[in-house]
C-alpha cells in the first residue's frame, strides 16, 4: 500500500527486522531450464533433487453416495474407484539444483505454493539462483 503496509497482514513492508535479505520467492515450471546455481545458497553445482507436489482428488464421482457404500463390499468397485482416482491425479514435478553441503543438511524442500493448473512451483530461493534464471531467460 501507499503507507508501506501490507494488505495481508497489516504489517509495515519495510520492516526488514527476523528476515533473511538472501531470499526470494520464485515461480519454476514444470520443464523449465534451470541454471546451475543451488537453489538454496547460491553455490555453483550440477547436482539436482527432485521436487515432486500431487494433488489427489477428494471424493470421485463413482465413491458419492450410495456407489461407496456399495464399493466397501464389492471389490471390483473398489478398483474402479482407484483407477479414477489415479487418473484424476496431477503431478508438478523438478529437479531443483541443489549443492551437497545443502543436500545433506536440507531434509526436505517446502514449496511456498503448487499451481498445479499452470504445472508451476512457487519457491522461496536464494537471489543468486533467481539472478541466474533471470540471465539464463533472457538469453
């Protein structure tokens, strides 16, 4: 906002106090060509870990109502509700660069956001990595 406070949280923007300037939040699609750069501290490597978000379907149109009553008795069901379960399945998937020392000491990387509509990750990352995939698309 105009005052320097945040719409979300009301907090002032320029309050800079418990944050860590070496971060930034970035969008990465699914395919994209990353640099390499570490995700997480900005070293130079070619090592990679996957990344892998999915998003499971809550309820399928065969399991409603009276269809998953019948399928907790009738095996067959069971399957088909599976399949359309795993059909119904998206999966957002990369292969983030990421340098041993952070191999070893990252037990799992969090993404801030998954569209998975758009197939894209957003990302809390290093500002090295970020300037790298800035001059890695504009070239």
């Amino acid at each position: 906002m105009a005052d320097g406070t945040c719409p979300s949280c009301g907090k002032s923007a320029n309050d800079r106090k418990d944050t860590d300037l070496t971060k930034v939040l970035v969008g990465i699609r699914s395919g994209q060509r990353l640099p390499g750069v570490c995700h997480s501290c900005g070293a130079p490597t070619t090592n990679t870990r996957r990344l892998t978000a999915a998003s499971e379907p809550q309820g399928t149109t065969f399991t409603s109502g009276l269809g998953g009553f019948i399928a907790r008795f009738i095996k067959p069901l069971g399957l088909i509700d599976r399949m359309e379960r795993y059909n119904k399945t998206v999966e957002v998937s990369l292969m983030l660069p990421t340098c041993d020392q952070c191999a070893r000491t990252l037990r799992y990387i969090t993404p801030h956001y998954v569209d998975f509509d758009a197939h894209r990750v957003d990302l809390v990352v290093h500002v090295a990595f970020k300037k790298a995939m800035d001059e890695n698309a504009s070239t």
